[in-house]
C-alpha cells in the first residue's frame, strides 16, 4: 500500500498540455491507498486557460500521492519552480510541464496534476501529483533466429529508477543452439532538476557480427561510457562516448587474403563526440524540419586501432502538394590516418551501399574490392539521396515511396579522393512502399534500377527490403 507524500518545494520548472490538467471545485472525501485526500468535480484547464490571464497565484504547497519508492530530493528538484510561479496560466502550464518531465525522467509511469485553492483562500493554491511509479521488475523469456540464420533464446530483465531517482538498469542474454553467446547490460542516470534533460550512463556487452561483403564474422566484448545533454534552450544535442572494444575478425576460407591479413585480435579505445540540430517532426520519416549533425571520434590513446574520424550528416524535408513530401539526406565521412603509421584496420573503416543508403547494391559492397567476394571499404565516402513520399492507408504508417540515390567510396591508399570518387560514382532510382511500425521500426520494399555502376558490383533491376533505424 502506498502512502501520501507531502513537500513544501523551494525552486524548479514546469511545461504544459492542457488536457492533463484539472481545476478543482466543489468537496466530497475519499481514500487514495493509505491517504485521504479531498477530491472535487474535476474540469479540463482549458475552461479557465486564456480566461484569467491576470489572475495571481501563490503556490503554498505541493503533494504527491502514490509515492513508494522515489526519493523526496528527486521530486523537490523535479517540481521546485512551481513556487515562483505569479499567475494561473503560467501555472497551468508548469504543471504539465512537471508531469511531462517526472514521466520522460523515468521516476514515475504516469501522473497526473491536479489544481485547487488553498483552503478557500483567495489566490493562493494546492498542486497535488496523483502518480503511479514504474513496476518493480520486468522479466521476460523468448525464442526466435539470429541474423546469421541460428536459433536462440534471449532472456530479458530490467528495472525502472530501482534507487528511486530515474536510475535504470537492463539485462540481456542470449543463447543459440550452436553454443554461441551474447550479452548487454546497461544502466542509466538522469541529471534531475526542472528541465534538465541530460543522463549518463554505461554498457557492458558481447557481440557477434556477420560480415557477407568481405566473407568474415566478428566478436566483440565493449564497455561504452557516455553522456547524453542538451544545449542552446535544448536545440543542440550532444553526446559524448567513450568505447574500449576488444575485437576478433574471424574471416572465412573463401575470403581474400588482403581480409585474411586482418584476422586476429585488435582493441580499439575512442572518445566520441556528436552535436545535433534536430528539428524534425519524426526521425525515422520526417515530413518537414532540418537536421544537422556533426560527429568526431578519435582513437589511439590505447589499443591497437589509431585514427580520427570525422562525419558530417544533413536531412530535411518539406511539405508539397496532395499530401507528398520532399525528403533529402547528405552524408560525407572521412578518416584521418596520421595520428600514428598504422593501417587502418578492416573494421574501422567506411562502407556504403544496401538498402539503408545507396538502394539497388549489395550491402556495404560499394568501393575497392580484393576480389569479387570480398569488398575492403576505404576512408573517405559520400552518399546523397532524394526521396518524395506519398501518404497510402493507413497514412501514419504507409508510404509509397521513390527515390534517387547515389554514393561513392575512395579507398584508404587515394591521394586524389574527391577525383577518385567522382570517377566511380554509383547511381540507382527506384519506386517501393515505406511501413512504419509505430514510429520503431522502418522497413522498406523497393524495385530498385542501377543507373550508374562499375564493373564487378553487386547490382542489377531488382526488389530490395531493408528494416532498421538508420536510413538515409
């Protein structure tokens, strides 16, 4: 059972939705778990907002009900700026913007603000949080198939603000009847305070990868430290992580030897830093905004790997006529290799081509090839695509969808890379269907035609699917 919490707050902040919110009028009682709490006749804040804009409020005390387990400093750091508030519009709004943060934050699953007058005293208020925390375990088991075509089963654990402040912490293992293994665990901190929206956190996993374009697998075991923020009145986002990877490149016996030569183990320790301008209605999909976004990752301080990588993405979108939408991507990455005399191993560098970016080629087999299997990527690349998207039924969720894209790889040996990618440019247009799953996950079914190609590429007029994130 739970018990009612009552805390006189001191500063923070607040934003608003105003169909969350009650004004509350007239008196009966009832029992909330332990507490009892007056309740009222409840009307939207919308029957008030815009119609009292000189109405002047003081906030005299605010209550959270439901609270087990979240800390008392969490909620005052949460909800502190309610008590500098002067007028009742400005609280309304502050009041939701409390409940949309306690949500995003993690210390709460759901709440609810609730307004009413301090004791029948004129302009003064009680804001009371009506909360349900989040559960206190999450278990679950399930069977399914690998990428690589293994059956597994995976079992899932976690646990939400398990120490009371937005703390988070998850579990994932995985088994496949070859014997093979997989593993991540992951944990999260939020920075509380009004309008704070910054975490850090860690993970610690094992991994395995195919690699068709180059006949190889790989296993990696990684720790990544990182911190997520936001800056200029939360129009930038930055992210910075720091990865120590241990890493084994497994080539096949059919793959070439210039990918043999890679086999082994390396470490690879990098510091990561991104800063994004997103304003996008959606990212998987957007129909109107801009991003920008520019990323760096230098390695070298330990380990076998040595390099600094620079990438630099564009997208935006814009509306057209009967529902369409113009959508364009730019993406431009290259790799600096004279920080140390290394070459620049197989799995550090840069491939394009799949379903995810240049359609109508085989995955990531665009640039120098060491035979006709096996593609060795190179370190500086280019892709630009154009897509114009047409809403179908339901039109949230399904698109029809064409496209022209285009993309280009100089190897890592180039003297002349914008020479050498100009000369061996690959070209592909296509029409297909774009499906989204509630906002999750992207799958794309395309009819793709190669326009431009060179000699020994994995391409030719054909239908494509690609799920994922990540598309450009």
């Amino acid at each position: 059972m739970g018990t009612t919490k009552k805390f006189i707050v001191h500063k923070c902040f607040i934003v608003f939705c105003e169909k969350q919110i009650a004004i509350l009028t007239s008196f009966t009682s009832i029992s909330l778990r332990m507490s009892t709490i007056k309740t009222k006749k409840y009307h939207p804040a919308d029957v008030l907002y815009g119609k009292c804009d000189n109405q002047p409020v003081i906030v005299e005390t605010v209550q959270f009900h439901g609270v087990e387990n979240t800390k008392s400093d969490a909620l005052l750091k949460e909800t502190g700026y309610l008590y500098t508030v002067s007028s009742l519009p400005e609280l309304i709004r502050c009041c939701d913007l409390a409940a949309k943060h306690l949500r995003e934050v993690g210390l709460v699953d759901s709440v609810t603000p609730l307004i009413d007058t301090a004791g029948g005293k004129r302009g003064k208020y009680v804001v009371d949080f009506i909360v349900k925390e989040p559960k206190s375990f999450t278990l679950g088991v399930k069977a399914g198939m690998t990428s690589r075509g293994e059956t597994d089963y995976s079992l899932n654990a976690g646990k939400e603000s398990f120490g009371g402040r937005g703390e988070s912490v998850n579990a994932y293992y995985s088994y496949t009847f070859e014997g093979n293994k997989t593993f991540n665990i992951s944990m999260t901190k939020p920075f509380l305070g009004w309008q704070k929206y910054a975490n850090m956190g860690f993970s610690l996993y094992r991994s395995l990868g195919n690699l068709p374009w180059n006949l190889s697998n790989m296993r990696e075991i990684g720790l990544v430290l990182q911190y997520n923020g936001q800056l200029w009145n939360r129009k930038l986002h930055h992210n910075m992580k720091l990865n120590t990877i241990w890493r084994e490149f497994c080539p096949t016996e059919k793959a070439a030897f210039s990918v043999r030569e890679h086999a082994g183990y390396t470490m690879k320790c990098s510091v990561y830093n991104s800063l994004a301008y997103d304003t996008r209605d959606r990212p998987l999909i957007a129909t109107k905004g801009v991003l920008l976004k520019v990323a760096q990752e230098y390695a070298g301080l330990l380990g076998d790997a040595a390099f600094v990588k620079h990438q630099f993405d564009v997208q935006a979108a814009t509306p057209l006529f009967m529902g369409m939408f113009l959508s364009a991507s730019f993406q431009f990455a290259a790799i600096n290799r004279s920080v140390a005399n290394r070459s620049l191993h197989l799995l550090d560098r840069l491939y394009i081509g799949g379903p995810h970016d240049v359609r109508g080629f085989g995955w990531n087999t665009i640039g120098e090839r060491a035979d006709s299997s096996s593609c060795v990527g190179g370190a500086t690349s280019a892709i630009g695509i154009l897509h114009i998207y047409r809403p179908l039924f339901p039109p949230e969720m399904l698109f029809a969808h064409a496209f022209v894209s285009g993309g280009a790889v100089a190897s890592t040996n180039s003297r002349q890379q914008l020479h050498d990618m100009s000369n061996h440019l690959r070209v592909s247009a296509g029409l297909g269907l774009t499906f989204l799953i509630k906002n999750f996950v992207r799958i794309e079914l395309n009819y793709v035609i190669p326009l431009r190609c060179v000699p020994g590429d994995q391409c030719g007029p054909s239908f494509q699917m690609g799920a994922g994130l990540n598309f450009l």
